[in-house]
C-alpha cells in the first residue's frame, strides 16, 4: 500500500484501550492495528477511517432512514448504542455494536443495513471486500493507498483554459507524466492522480469535469518542496490559471 504522507498521527494503543473499557466494546483487532499504524485518513479514495465515535449515529435512531425488520441486524433503537469507526465519502457508515460481531455497513442511499461477519482480514482487505461486495464491482484502484490526515496538508486548484494549440486535461496529464518522476499513477475514465513522496502529496486531473486540476503538498507555503514549484510553473506554462 502507498502511503501518500510520511506525517503520520497514529491513534495510541492507551488512547483505544481507554475507550473500550469507557464503552464496554471490543474494537476490531485489524481496525485498532490500522490507526495504531497509520492514524485517521482516507483509504483508496473512498474511505474515511476514523477514530471510534459513540455519538455519530445516535439522531439516527430518531427517524426512518434504514429499514428496520426481523432480519434487519440492529433494531432502530440500537443504532444509539453504535459506534461509527469510519464513513464513505458518499456518506455511507461503517460501525460496530457491543453485542455484535462483525461491521456493520449503513449505506447512505440504501435502505438496507448489513452485517459483515467473520472478517479475518487485513483491514484494507475488508474494505474491499466491502466495497466489491456492495457496489458489485472491484475495488476502485488496483494499487490501493492511504492519506493519513494532519495539519501539514495544503492545495491549489487550477483551471485549464482554452488555448490555441487545443490541448485536452487527458493531453497534459500525459505531458506532465512524462516530465516529472512520480511515484505512483492510478488513472481511469474520470481521474488521473500522479504521487510523489517528495511532496507529500499528489497532481489530480479531474477528467469527467475537464478543466479541473488540484495540487495536493504538505508543508507551509515558504517551506514547500522545489519541486511544487516545478510543477505550478509546467501547469502555468500550458494555459492552467490559479483559482483563488
């Protein structure tokens, strides 16, 4: 796994411990090894991993949002005693329960909770699964990566405008991937994403927009890396505009 941020913030081991004897739940092993290792932050693009939350969920169990039946795994009333350990940048949920074994998924645009049982898996492994399983498809990149949330974290945005010579946001991301060295390239219909660890960071083409571009570093503006510069003034060469 590619790990964007080399300015980690893990979750202390005394900080969980705490919180599982304060709520009387036992966090999934792989979960607690996650933020131990990595901290909060988003996994793949799809997934936020957070700490344990007892307060996220509670208004839910106020309104009709899920489907509540006799094969429904938490009774509307339960969902007070759940705990968020993450959520989907659709807005979806991933908990648990101190009754119950096994993650619990509250879809955003579903009326249909589920439970995930029996997951002996590296955590990032069952976020796939999770996530091939419920939107019937494979994981949303092949080489999966993680970018842990700090303080550090900057970004511009950029607009391509309209130029003479017609250049396409698909023409200058292959440009800007043949002048630059980068790390890692997940690219598809809709985005392009270039990572360099001497930044901190990655250049995301928005494709199915077409106009938009982000750079995403670490550090403050008079400390920033030689090489965001290097990359603002190629942007700025060929017809991309700062947006304020």
């Amino acid at each position: 796994m590619y790990v964007v941020s080399h300015t980690l913030k893990p979750v202390s081991a005394e900080e969980l411990g705490h919180f599982e004897q304060q709520h009387s739940v036992s966090l999934p092993a792989s979960y607690r090894q996650w933020l131990e290792q990595y901290g909060e932050g988003t996994y793949s693009g799809w997934m936020n991993i957070q700490r344990p939350d007892q307060e996220v969920l509670k208004p839910f169990a106020d309104y009709d949002f899920w489907m509540h039946t006799d094969d429904t795994p938490v009774s509307q009333h339960q969902l007070k005693e759940c705990i968020s350990i993450g959520s989907s940048v659709d807005g979806d949920f991933l908990a648990i329960h101190p009754d119950m074994e096994g993650l619990l998924w509250l879809p955003r645009h579903d009326e249909q909770i589920t439970l995930w049982k029996h997951l002996e898996l590296e955590f990032g492994d069952t976020l796939d699964r999770i996530y091939s399983e419920y939107y019937h498809q494979a994981a949303p990149v092949t080489t999966r990566y993680y970018e842990p949330w700090n303080e550090q974290r900057n970004h511009t945005f950029y607009h391509l405008q309209d130029n003479v010579d017609g250049t396409s946001i698909q023409q200058l991301s292959s440009l800007c991937q043949a002048q630059f060295k980068w790390d890692l390239v997940i690219e598809n219909e809709y985005t392009c994403k270039l990572f360099m660890a001497s930044i901190g960071g990655y250049l995301r083409f928005n494709y199915a927009y077409g106009r938009e571009i982000a750079l995403f570093y670490e550090g403050m503006q008079e400390t920033r890396d030689t090489t965001d510069y290097d990359i603002e003034q190629f942007l700025l060469a060929h017809h991309c505009k700062i947006m304020n």
